[in-house]
C-alpha cells in the first residue's frame, strides 16, 4: 500500500487531475477504460437514491458525484491527499456537497454497520489487496447493503507482460495469480474462483459478473490494452454482490 500511495501521490494525480471535470460534467455515468454507460452495467442499485454510500478509493471523487446527483449519500476515501485536495476543488465549484476521508481502504476509519452501498471503480478494487479491503467493506456494510466494483479481468492480467501491452498469448499462471507489480506501483486480480470464494466467506452472495465489451471502434487505445484487443475478450469487468450474512 505504501508503494501505491507514493504512486498516486507523485505520478498518477498529475495524470487523472486534469480529467476530474469532464468526469464530474458527465450527464450520464459511463464507466471505465471504454466509458460503458450506467444503462448497459448498472453500477448503480435502482434504489440508490437515500443510500448511505461510501467510494473506495474515490481518487477525484466523480463516482460519488454521481451519487450524490442521484440521490445517494455518499462519502469518498482515498489515500491520495492530492487526489481529495482535487475532489476537493471539484466540489466546491460544482456545488455538490460530500464528506472527503483521508484513509485507507484496506483499514477503513468508519464505524461498523454503516453504509447501504461500497463501490469502487480502478480504486479500492485495483490498488488494495482484496483479502483486506472486501473484509472492510463487509464490516461497514448494513446486512443485506450491496457491494460493487470494477477491475481489470483476469484475462487481461494473464495476457499483459511487464509494462507492455496485452497481447494475444498467456504470459503468466493463473493458478497463484494475485498481483502484478512494477517499480512504482502495485495492481491485484484475483481468478474468478478465488474471488467468489473470498466474497463467500465474507457473507457475500454474487448477484451479477459483468465482462465489459469494448466498442467498435472505440475512441482510443491505452499503452496496456487496445481497444481490438478489448472487444474480443474483456480487459475489466464488474462484480455485484450483496451481504446476506
């Protein structure tokens, strides 16, 4: 976590910073490296609105932006001061009120039984190790609140090399797949076998696995994936699940 926080602190807000206020000015929430509308994934419950909701790894905060503008009271938590000093500024000159939480994830600073709904998109759910942030989220939730995230897929993460783009060949074993790892920072993905059974153990009923397509043709490519390559086979996907125990 300590390497992570160093990355988003010093490399990765000088690069998501200045994309905070399209993200906020969306009259939609599209989600992801393909921008996916809200109506093709339902990140959202349809009962979001009078939610308490708290962000995972809110970085610039603009998912819980959209909360807020649907009705949901949401908090955001990231551990990037410059990221929340960002959302921060957002707020303000968009006039939508939430509180900011310095904290981390994996050791959330909220009482037990607290939220209706966790969600995080490329935060908590990328950065964090999963067997410490899911347990938290599991904790905070009221039983039967909704759990909601979107990662990069473990096909993705098998077709990647080292800092290069995925290609079409298995570059690495799923069994033991966990993390990848660079100099400067720290990615997890779990196989989907070991990711239902850790959301099992947490209480957790899987209602909905949704692997992103990504249009044809898309608006760009990334250095990690290209958009031919994500519109044959996911390079993220969504996860839906509710504490039931």
């Amino acid at each position: 976590m300590a390497r992570n926080r160093r990355y988003w602190e010093e490399e990765a807000a000088a690069i998501h910073g200045p994309l905070a206020r399209a993200h906020w000015s969306r009259p939609e929430p599209r989600w992801g490296l393909w921008g996916t509308p809200e109506s093709q994934v339902g990140m959202f419950p349809g009962d979001v609105a009078g939610m308490d909701a708290i962000e995972l790894g809110c970085g610039t905060a603009y998912v819980s932006s959209w909360l807020a503008r649907a009705g949901a009271r949401p908090v955001g938590v990231d551990v990037s001061a410059s990221q929340l000093a960002t959302a921060g500024a957002m707020r303000e000159e968009f006039g939508i009120g939430f509180p900011l939480v310095l904290g981390d994830a994996e050791r959330l600073p909220c009482d037990d039984d607290t939220f209706d709904l966790a969600i995080s998109e490329y935060g908590a759910s990328l950065w964090c190790d999963p067997y410490r942030w899911i347990p938290e989220a599991a904790r905070v939730l009221r039983p039967g609140g909704r759990l909601v995230f979107l990662r990069r897929s473990p096909l993705f993460a098998l077709c990647v090399p080292p800092g290069g783009e995925a290609s079409t060949a298995l570059l690495r074993p799923q069994f033991g797949l966990r993390r990848l790892e660079s100099e400067a920072s720290m990615e997890f993905t779990l196989p989907h076998g070991e990711m239902l059974r850790l959301l099992r153990s947490q209480g957790f009923t899987v209602e909905d696995l949704i692997e992103i397509q990504a249009p044809g043709p898309a608006a760009r490519d990334y250095p990690e994936v290209s958009a031919a390559w994500a519109h044959q086979w996911p390079s993220e996907e969504v996860w839906k699940a509710r504490l039931t125990g």
